[in-house]
C-alpha cells in the first residue's frame, strides 16, 4: 500500500483538472507570455465547459462558406468559434507553423488526413470524424481538411485555439505536388 503526500505537484495537478468557464479560458489564454504547447491547449479545451449561451454571441452562419468568429487573440494565441452548415468544408490545408486543437460544441467534425511526398504530391491518409465534446489537434505540419458532411443535416459549431495565432495558410491538392498560399477571411470580432 502505497501512501500519498500533497505535495505542491499534487496540488498543481489537482488544480489543473478543475473545468473551466468560458471566461477563465479567455483569462488564461489572454495571459499567455509564449507561445504553449498543444498538450496544454489540448488541456484546456478538455476541460473547458462552454455553453450555447457562452457561444451566441460567436455563433452565425451564412451560406456558401463557414464563418469563422474571433473569441480573443494575442500575440502568441487564438481562439475562433468556426460555424458551418452542411457541405461546408475548408481547403486542404497546413497550419504554417502554427499548432492547434479543436473541440466539437454541436453537430460532428469530419476529418481528412493527408501525407505530402515531393514526387508523389499529396496522398490521402485517413479519415476521421467528432461528436460533441471530442477534442482533436494538429500538430506542425499535419495537412488535413475538416468540414461539415453534406449529408449531416445539422449544423456545426466548432471551437479551435491556435498558437501563434494563424497567418498565411499552405493548401494542397490531391496527387499534386503544387502547394498554394490561403488566408482565412470573414473574421467578425
Ligand atoms: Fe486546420
């Protein structure tokens, strides 16, 4: 039988299961000195508990693309709320060196990986896809496509925190090895 002390570690590791609003995400991410790594983004998107009421005020769709919706930004982090009807979808794309994770608030993700080969261009890999409260990340340089399947007949909302804060995306194309540059638009803050 083993015996088990509090030790500060402890305390810190207890602390760090606790959940969190919607405010204290945005408190602990607006406190970020550097840039953290995905585990803990992962780590906090886990634990965040998010409301319908916490999301409205980021939540709006319109048709032909998904929208994206800027909760808070610094220089080393962001957090969007991405709302997408049935068959919207992003390109195939990386994130340039940014990381990031993605929790699902309503409605399922659907995931594409894809491998880059400079003889063979761009190779699918797998698929995946998300219920409700799944996190998933991407880590540098993951090439991947995530949508909303058109066949879904729901909507979907979905929350993503990226560190640094998203610039200029890489996109792909099937069997190609040509890869263009994307910038994500339609930010309403
Ligand atoms: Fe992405």
């Amino acid at each position: 039988m083993s015996t088990h002390l509090q030790t500060p570690n402890n305390l810190q590791n207890i602390a760090e299961t606790q959940p969190l609003s919607l405010a204290e995400l945005v408190s602990e991410l607006q406190s970020q000195k550097s840039i953290p790594t995905r585990a803990r983004i992962n780590d906090w998107l886990e634990r965040a508990v998010l409301s319908d009421e916490d999301l409205a005020p980021y939540v709006g769709f319109k048709e032909g693309n998904y929208w994206r919706h800027r909760v808070c930004r610094n220089e080393f982090i962001e957090m969007l709320v991405l709302c997408w009807r049935p068959g919207h979808r992003t390109p195939i794309h990386d994130h340039n060196g940014s990381h990031g994770s993605v929790r699902v608030h309503e409605g399922r993700l659907w995931e594409t990986i894809f491998h880059y080969d400079d003889v063979e261009g761009l190779q699918y890999q797998s698929a995946r896809d998300y219920a409700p409260g799944s996190v998933t990340g991407s880590d540098v340089p993951d090439i991947h496509q995530l949508g909303n399947p058109d066949v879904s007949e729901q909507n979907l909302i979905t929350i993503h925190v990226y560190a640094p804060p998203l610039g200029v995306l890489h996109t792909y194309k099937p069997g190609s090895t040509k890869i263009d540059l994307y910038t994500p638009e339609d930010i309403a803050e």
